[in-house]
C-alpha cells in the first residue's frame, strides 16, 4: 500500500532525483548544500503534478489509474501547487548559488517547452523527438545540475555516470510505455524507437549491466563513482528481471518496479561516504 501511494503522490520521480542528485556530488567530491537535493525533489514533484493535471484534462482516452487518482484529487493538488510553488520559487531565487539557478533555470524551461509542446502539438513533436528519450535526458541532466554546477571544468567520470544514468532512465520510461500499453486500449502507437527498445528491453538492459560492470573493474575510479557504477549495473539487471517478469505482474506492480529499481544507489550509500 506504501509503494502504492509512492507512486500515485508522484513521491517516486523525486525521490530518484534526490538520490541520485546527492550521488553525483559524492562523485565530484563536491560539499552538495542539504538543501539542493531537497530543492530538486520538491521541483521535481511539482513538474510531475502538472503534467498529471494536464493530462487528465486533456487525454482522457489514455487515461492510467495514477490519471484518475489525479482527477479524483485535483482541489487538493492545485491547492498543494499552489501553497508550495511560491514557497519553492522564493527559496531558489534567494537561497540558490547563481551558478546552479541558471544552469537548473536553463533545463527547467527546455522541460517546460517540451511538456507544453508535447500537451498542445503530441504527435506531432514525438515523431522527432520520443517522450521516452526526451524525459530520460532531461531528468538525467537535471539530476546532475547540483553537483556538475558546482564543480570546475569537465568531469568525464561524473559525465560518464550521468550518460548511464540517462539510459538507465530512458530503459524506465521505454518500460513503462510498452507494459502499460499491453492493458491498455489507447489508439496512438509511440515512437517506432520505443516500440524497437520495448521488444528487445532484456537486451538493452543486460548490455546496460555489462557496460557499467565493466566500467566498475577496468577504470581506475574513487570509491563513491566504483559504487555508483555498481548501482548503475543492479538497476539495469532489476530492468532485465522486470522484462522477464512482465507476465506475472500486474501494469502497477511493474510500475512501481520499474521506478523502484533506480534506488539502487541506496544499497551502496556507505561506499559513497
């Protein structure tokens, strides 16, 4: 019932971005103020809300139980919105190094423009650019934004760890696109990329365990971005049991699970210290 309502609050989304966010500082060996992780997940969620608000108003043949769990509430989420939204903005224009708020600044309104386009223009943004790889990038790059901010120059470790990162979300968003499709009687096909990456998802997601595995053993690495390679690889191995699984599990289940295995940085917090 928890893992439920993890889900149908949007508390799944933010929690991955916390995590990881505070990961990707311990790689760059950088001192990540406690309120950015913070700041991240409460952005994060807010972003989440309105585009379940949005949908539910505006693609209701598409509609998943997280939707209806939305309309069903939505005085209550636009009055959440509503009080924390002002309090969020105050927080990043007085409390927020420069430096971070213009690079978070700068993926916010490129997250912004592509959920405005894709809810005015849908199909006709996806077929150049899939959902599924523009909301992994875009969560990916603003995940890393705390710690790739605050560091000078070019990490290529860190960068490394994000780009794994990015495809382990992009592995998530394919998952949950083809799974919940299967019960679903929704008339648009998605992108014929997502469609190829649904079909060979045991594939792309032990290729994905493999090149992280590899990346842990053969680079000579700190012990924070050692760990992280190694949670990179746990999560694309719970995406290979996950697609082997699909059968057993119910559209929910598998979506909870599908999320849930990108907290595997949990597992390895004490190597990242």
């Amino acid at each position: 019932m928890i893992a439920v309502y993890w889900h149908l609050l949007s508390l799944d989304a933010p929690s991955v971005a916390a995590l990881w966010s505070w990961s990707f500082a311990r790689v760059a060996h950088v001192a990540l103020p406690p309120l950015a992780p913070l700041l991240l997940a409460v952005g994060t969620w807010l972003v989440y809300v309105a585009d379940r608000l949005l949908d539910g108003m505006s693609r209701h043949h598409q509609l998943r139980e997280r939707h209806h769990f939305y309309v069903r509430h939505r005085r209550l989420f636009l009055l959440a919105g509503t009080v924390v939204c002002p309090v969020f903005v105050w927080i990043v224009f007085t409390r927020m190094a420069p430096d971070v708020r213009r690079e978070d600044s700068a993926i916010f309104a490129l997250a912004m423009l592509y959920f405005l386009l894709v809810h005015m223009r849908g199909r006709q943004v996806e077929t150049w650019l899939p959902k599924e790889l523009a909301v992994g990038a875009l969560f990916a790059a603003a995940t890393a934004v705390p710690a790739w901010a605050r560091i000078t120059g070019y990490n290529f470790l860190l960068a490394s760890s994000v780009i794994l990162f990015a495809i382990l979300c992009w592995l998530n968003c394919v998952a949950i696109e083809n799974w919940e499709r299967r019960d679903s009687d929704a008339v648009e096909v998605p992108h014929r990329t997502t469609l190829w990456a649904g079909r060979h998802l045991q594939l792309l997601a032990m290729a994905t365990a493999l090149i992280a595995a590899t990346l842990a053993f053969a680079v000579p690495v700190s012990r924070a971005l050692f760990a992280l390679y190694l949670a990179s690889a746990s999560s694309a191995l719970l995406f290979f049991w996950l697609a082997r699984s699909e059968r057993r599990l119910t559209t929910t289940q598998l979506r909870i699970a599908a999320d849930a295995a990108l907290l595997t940085p949990l597992f390895f917090l004490a190597w990242m210290r």
